[in-house]
C-alpha cells in the first residue's frame, strides 16, 4: 500500500461542509466516491487535517489515503479531475511516508477571512466575501488582533460543539490587510477550535465598528467562558488557507 | 407615471439567462417579481437593452419602467435589495425623461469575457471564466482582434437565432488583456448580434491555440455566412459590461 498526501481546494457554497453526512453532499463524501471509482469499488477512505463548516471554502484542505495502485504522483490530480465535480479539486499529489496523518501531523494552519467593506453588494462575491456595509476601523481591528497572539486559553473563542478538552492554543500570527474593497483577516496558529476563527472575526468587527475597544479581546479570552466572544462572522467569508506539516 | 432607468448586475450561474420564460428562474422574471411586490401587486413591466443567454453575466445591464411611485432616486436600489435575490442587484436608479427607452436607444455596448490561461482549475472561478488549459498566443490574438475593428457584415458572427435582417455592425475597440493568470477580451461595438461575442471570442481563441493564422479573421467575415466563425466560446466567461446611450 501506498500513502498518498494530497492538496484539495473547494468552493463551499454548495456543500454541507466538509464532513461526510449520509444524506448531505459533502467534500468528504464526493473524495470518496471519486476515490472508489479510480479503484473501480475498492472503498478508499481519507483522512483530512480538519473539517470546514457549511459555506467555508478551501484552498490548501490536506487529506491523506492509502492505495494499492502504483500511479506516478503527478497523475493523481488529473485521475481526480475526470470524476470529481467542479467545485472540488485535487491540486497537487505526493507519496508519503505510513507514518504521514493529514490530521493528526499538523503542527500549522492559516485561515483567511474576506470581508468585502463597500456600501454595494456584488453579486459576484456574495459566497465568496462577508459583505459588511458598516464602515471599519483598521487601526483598532489590528490592535486588537495583537491581542490574540500567543498562547491563551480560546474557550471564550470555542463554538458549542467544540469536543476537545484542551483549549489552549497558540497563534503566531494575525493580520488585518486591505486589498482592494476587501478586508482580509489572516490567522496562522498550531491548532484552532470549532468555531474559532469565525468568533475572532466577529469580536474584531465589533471593534472596527466600535462596538468594542481592542482591550476587550484581552477582557473575552480572560473570561474563558463559551459566548463571551459574541456573534461569529457567517461561514461563506472563511477560507482554509495552508495546513502545515512536520 | 415616472420612467426609471436602472443599471443592473447578475451572477448568471443559477439563471436560464434574462428573458422572461414561463418556467424557468430568469433575471426578468426576478426583476418583474420585485417590482411587482414593490407596487403592491401592479404588474409593471420592465425593458432591457437586449438579453443575455443563460450562464452570461451583467456588471452593467440597463433596464427601464414606469412608476407610479414617487421614491427618491437612490432609494430605488434599497428597495429592490430588500426583495430581489442575492444574485441581481440593482446598482443604482435615475428618473429619465419619457421617450427613454432601454433597448431602442442604445449607441453602444461593451462586452467581456474572461478566460482562465491556466493548467490547474479554480473552483472559484470556475463560473466566471472559461477555463482554457491551452497555450495561447496573445500577439496572435491582437493582430486578429484589430481585423474585426470597423464595420463589417457580421452573418458569418450570427449564431443561428439571429432575427434581424441588418447584420452590419460596427466594432469601435476589440482589446486582448492579460490580468494575471486571465486573458479579457474586451470589445466595444454600436450593437451585436445574438452570440456574436462568444463566436468572435471563440474565433480568437483558435488563433491563439494557432490552428487558424490571425488573418482568417478577414476571410471569415468576407464569407458572409452564419457557420462560418467556428465553435463559440461557452457561456459563463462573457459579461454585459456597460451600455451606452445618446
């Protein structure tokens, strides 16, 4: 058997998210029909470094299989690409060593976060943006953000579906960018909890509204109580970005 | 009753193009449906300044009607968002005088159409650009861009539901952009055909791939015959630019 580490992208809007479901269309369960049909009904399953919500895309998803087919490397996107539909895609492949797992090897991953900050709404970003007709103060967001850097307890920044027991986190790094009529919000940290990078954006659009001053980032993860965050920014703005390996 | 001229933009992916059709979703019929709800159940007609097929994009369509409401100028937008769905969007309003009309006085279109020059596939992009994995000669392209400037007899540009009798139309700029990993055709004309865009794109791009030599352009006009151009690019790459009136 051969361990096969590949790089997805996909356009959420028309998925249920990540995870597989037995009645919903989800990444995880179009890999794995196009993985049983390049083995001809071998099931294959995958792993993958975590799961996205409903809407969330992806860039740089890693998943992992095992396969008893010897394909050069480079092959394996274009046998995805005839099967798959065209919202998922396989981008790149590599062999890996057995001891390779897509979920439980990250030691890294950058999520970024697109908020389109005009007055008009634009059609053609509406999955892909969070469109917030408010206007927002850069500085005191990037002050702000300053503030989440480092190793906290995020169980003020975790959803309610948050399972793990752990929920000490560290994040290296947190930019608050302009491109265009877009704001970019990019986070790189060890690990995130279900829900966090959502939460984070919310309470730092409250700050760029001033709803909140940047102090009160140090005041929510101080609480470490689930909800003190406040409302987390909607899914269709939040891209997996990178996941990082040893 | 008052005459509003709106510019409108649409998403195409999830339309069966602009025309009103008895059951299919169209950008008309959403437009009508809004209007409809806005005048409290008065059907009130809307005029465009032609149509565009399905999968096809508007950043500037026009439309007109007559109102009997007297709403501020730039609160028409704000109504229609509250109504419409999230894939048209009407970029704003402004009354005009009676003899107006939406699709007779036109002097001018500009079109687009955006092809993805790229091996790998983008599932972002993937309903907003023609995905063409080809290498593509853009100089080539120019040269055959520039044989199309003028007035011409378009019949051999015609796709096959072509009505009008008068099939001379004169091209004022036919522009080959490279944006990044895109190349915009970008082609400005006193008025088109049906698919004349898409079979003029299309055209260019077999001169591109170099399977016609860029004065084919010439030839193919001079045959005067609907067929004649080759395959027409799909859909979802062209976008309705602007519209222009005296």
């Amino acid at each position: 058997m051969h361990r096969v580490k590949c790089i997805v992208s996909y356009d959420g809007s028309n998925f249920a998210g990540f995870q597989i479901q037995p009645t919903e269309r989800t990444v995880h369960g179009e890999l794995e029909k196009a993985l049983k049909k390049i083995h001809k009904g071998l099931e294959v399953p995958i792993a993958a470094s975590g799961r996205t919500d409903a809407g969330v895309h992806a860039v740089g998803q890693v998943i992992h299989f095992d396969t008893p087919l010897s394909i050069e490397a480079e092959r394996w996107p274009r046998a995805f690409q005839g099967i798959l539909p065209s919202d998922v895609n396989v981008r790149s492949a590599a062999y890996v060593d057995s001891d390779f797992h897509a979920r439980f090897g990250t030691t890294k991953k950058e999520y970024r976060y697109r908020v389109l900050a005009s007055k008009e709404a634009d059609v053609f970003r509406r999955n892909y943006t969070y469109h917030f007709y408010h206007p927002l103060d850069i500085e005191a967001m990037r002050e702000a953000a300053s503030y989440v850097i480092g190793t906290h307890d995020f169980t003020s920044f975790s959803g309610s579906k948050t399972v793990v027991e752990n929920k000490v986190r560290t994040i290296f790094e947190f930019d608050v960018l302009e491109a265009g009529d877009e704001i970019v919000f990019r986070v790189v940290g060890n690990g995130f909890l279900y829900n966090m990078v959502r939460l984070l954006v919310g309470a730092l659009l409250e700050v760029g509204r001033n709803k909140k001053v940047p102090e009160a980032m140090k005041d929510i993860l101080a609480r470490k109580q689930r909800g003190a965050a406040g409302k987390k920014a909607p899914g269709h703005g939040l891209y997996l970005w990178e996941v990082g390996y040893e």
